[in-house]
C-alpha cells in the first residue's frame, strides 16, 4: 500500500498541533526532511532529529513542535499538490499565503524552498503545501 509521506506528515503535524502535543514521529524521507528544513528555518517547528526505529532498519524522524503561551506557531497546513493532481507555477504567477502572513513550500530545481526565496531567485517549481 502506497502512503504519501508529504500528506502523512502535513496530517501529523496538524493533528499533533489540535491535541497540544509536543513531538510527532514520521518515516524519514528526503522529501520530508527538506520540508522539516524549511519548516525549522522559518519558526514553524522548534526542532526535529531522525533516528533509527526499533526493531527495524527504518529511519523516523522526531519532530518538536513549537508553542508559545501554549498557542502552537503553525495556525494551519494544507497540502496543495498530490499525487493524483500535481500543481505547477512559474515564478511570477506564485501566489501569497495570507497577503505574506503565511508560506507557500515550493519544490525547485535548486531544491524545497519558500515562495518568498523562489520569487526573489525567479525559481517555479511544484507547490507542495501552505502553511500560516
């Protein structure tokens, strides 16, 4: 059975973020940890560190969310291109999550970057997901 790590990861977070709760567990993969990267560089997530799972030889990765008086810093995810409907746009047409208040996870050619440094690079690519 085929799992979407980037939809298992975005449904982690924001159910983890409902429930308050500090850290998540998700399989590792380099997808995964290039949206980590990106979410930890822009204070969406305090930390996350990947370890080996017990009793298997798969890697999963333990994130730390990040609260401030007890209000989560992610307020909402949203996977925008899936599997069955890939979602494309060139630099110039990038749209603005919440007039700039949010991000846009894009996924280029020099790499998983926000909409902010693609703009700026004048990089289209794949839209992964909003976060604000």
């Amino acid at each position: 059975m085929y799992i979407d790590p980037i939809s298992d990861l975005i449904t982690k977070i924001n159910n983890a973020r409902k429930a308050k709760l500090q850290t998540v567990t998700i399989q590792t993969s380099n997808l995964t940890t290039s949206i980590l990267d990106v979410l930890k560089a822009e204070g969406y997530i305090a930390d996350f560190s990947i370890a080996k799972a017990n009793k298997s030889s798969n890697k999963v990765t333990n994130i730390t969310l990040k609260y401030k008086n007890h209000t989560s810093s992610i307020t909402g995810m949203k996977q925008i291109s899936k599997p069955g409907l890939r979602v494309y746009q060139e630099s110039k047409k990038i749209p603005k999550v919440l007039n700039g208040l949010g991000i846009a996870i894009i996924s280029t050619s020099q790499g998983v970057v926000t909409d902010k440094v693609a703009r700026k690079n004048n990089l289209g690519g794949e839209i992964i997901a909003y976060v604000w």
